[in-house]
C-alpha cells in the first residue's frame, strides 16, 4: 500500500443568476454548536460514483470465460460551485470513468459531465442539468486563512453518504513528495478518509478554504487540502478550455548544499545546470552556473520549491526573477513559455 492515499478536492466562483452561496445564519455562534454551518453547507455536497467500463481481450474471453467487458464502480465526493450546476472533484474521482452520477443529501440525482480535467493538481470539473438554481458553495481566501481555524471536511467517505468532521487547520505551504503536486497542501487534523476525495474543507464563514486530497496512512488525522486559491485559478481554464496550461521556463537545476550557500552567499538558491534550446530561460539569458534565488515573488530553496513556483503561473506571464551571477545579485523579468505535455 502506498504511503499516502489520494482522494478529495474543490473550487470556483461563479453563480446563476443572484442565487447566492449558502453560508450560516447571521446569529450562528460557531463556539455552541456546529450545525447551523452544516446545515446550510451540505446542501452543496455531493456524493460522486463512477463506473469505468473497459473491454477485456478476446484471448481472455476465450481462455478463461471472462464477459467481453469489465465494469469497476468507484466513489468519491464532490461540491457545487456555482447555481448553475458546475461541480467540482479530485480528478482521480472520475479519470478514466465512462459514467459519472452525483447524488445530494435531499436524495437527489444526476448524471454528470466531466467538463475539465487537470492532473497536475488533481482537479475535476463537472457539470450537471438540474433544471433549477443549485446551491452552491464559494471559494474562500486560503491565503488569510491561519494556522488553528476551525473547518469543517465533507464528503461520502468509504461510501458510507454524507459524513461530517471537525478539526483546525493545522499547517499551510506543506509539501508532499509522494503527490507529486504543483501546489504545497494545507493540512488539517479533520478526519479524512477514502471517499471524501474531492469534498470540500470549509471555514466557520462558509467558504471553501481547500479541498480534500488525501491522508498519510497510519497517521492519526493528518489530512491534506488544496488550498482555495490555487483552485480559483484552475477553475475558470478547466471551464473555457477543458485543461490547464501552466508556465515553463527550461532548465535543469540542483538544490545547493550548504557548502553552496556560503559559496553563492545566499541563504537560499537553485544551481541552474541547463538550459532548454529556445526555452524562455535561454531567450532571457540565463547560463548553467547562475543560482536562482527567487521568482514571481517565491523563494526558490529547492527544484520543486522552483517548479511550483513556475507551474502556479501561466505562459505568457511576465515574472520577476532575482538570481546571482558571479557573485552579484541580479534582477529581471522573464516572460514564461507552456510547459511541454508529456
């Protein structure tokens, strides 16, 4: 079993019409009792199951009485994001899925369209007809959140329908090695568990402050989030194009040990070892040797820290860069390409 298991997320903005996003009641006193909040939160929550139908080879089917297709049925959990009924999801949720449903607490269900997918940061968008004005859920600032907020995680964890849970947030900016994620977590002590993958982590005020991803197995409520704002900004391209294109500057690059450090004197540096042919880092003039200390405003301590850094932004962007070249500290704006699919 993999140390971490994947599954939740959330996001976007927009709504239909002047239907506003459900919040708590003005005399809600969060320090009493919880419920007023999950009253009206729940409402937006969905519950996403999929089915993956696949076709099974003819020797297979031959040899060992297997039907010409295997069906495999999945679950995760979901949010409305806008009264119109764009939803959103982890994109392991649904990748790969020929149906997906979604069900509401009322009872209520719907077939769903995956409108959007972006694997980079395991978010889905989707889209359901209800004929009606949806509740919806909006997207808070995961900036101004602190570090001992109260949230609250929903979701459909190991099927079991809407299930709610408590906790803080407990760290911001956390990075996870094993997600393989473009965007640092936040994490929370409010118990997640396989299903509440795409579910929505909500602040006292009803706002999404992150959606829910995945957990360290073993661990005793260590959970982790996408942060609200990195959503707002996948959201509106997995809406107008169906997938994200992200920033690209073209180099290889190393993690200075300490002894670089003091070399460079910096208290924090990426070695840049190559250069792409025709990348934006050639065309701006960067060289295998400079140490690039910071860009688009981030500190860059280490690749990925850079990588993030330069993925959050889009192509096209111009973004400040401060880097040191023979010993003095350099500024410039580079103007970023798209990153190559793979």
């Amino acid at each position: 079993m993999r140390t971490l298991l994947l599954f939740c997320l959330l996001g976007c903005t927009a709504s239909a019409g002047d239907v506003p996003a459900v919040a708590p009641p003005a005399n809600f006193q969060p320090n009493v009792s919880l419920a007023p909040l999950v009253d009206a939160v729940e409402r937006a929550v969905v519950n996403v199951y999929t089915t993956q139908r696949t076709q099974v080879p003819d020797f297979y089917q031959f040899a060992y009485g297997l039907p010409a297709e295997r069906v495999q049925q999945g679950q995760g959990s979901g949010f409305v994001v806008s009264a119109d009924g764009y939803l959103l999801t982890n994109n392991h949720v649904v990748s790969g899925a020929t149906d997906v449903k979604v069900k509401f607490d009322s009872g209520e269900e719907f077939p769903a369209k995956v409108v959007g997918l972006d694997r980079g940061s395991d978010v889905a968008l989707l889209k359901i007809d209800a004929n009606k004005p949806l509740p919806w859920l909006k997207l808070g600032s995961s900036e101004k959140a602190r570090v001992g907020d109260w949230v609250l995680a929903v979701g459909n964890p190991l099927g079991l329908g809407h299930t709610v849970t408590a906790g803080t947030i407990s760290a911001k900016g956390r990075e996870v090695p094993e997600l393989e994620a473009l965007e640092a977590f936040i994490q929370t002590d409010a118990s997640i568990n396989p299903g509440n993958s795409g579910g929505p982590l909500v602040a006292v005020d009803g706002t999404v402050v992150g959606m829910n991803t995945a957990i360290v197995s073993g661990a005793n409520s260590v959970g982790f989030a996408i942060p609200s704002d990195h959503l707002a900004w996948v959201v509106p391209q997995l809406r107008e194009k169906g997938t994200v294109a992200r920033g690209w500057l073209g180099i290889g690059s190393l993690a200075l040990n300490s002894r670089g450090l003091r070399e460079y004197k910096v208290e924090a540096g990426v070695l840049v070892t190559q250069i792409s042919e025709g990348s934006p880092a050639e065309k701006f003039g960067f060289v295998p040797g400079d140490v690039i200390v910071s860009i688009g405003g981030r500190t860059t301590g280490d690749p990925e820290e850079l990588y993030r850094a330069i993925a959050s932004k889009a192509p096209g962007d111009e973004v400040p860069v401060k880097y040191v070249r023979a010993g003095k500290l350099q500024d410039g704006v580079v103007k970023l390409g798209t990153r190559p699919t793979k």
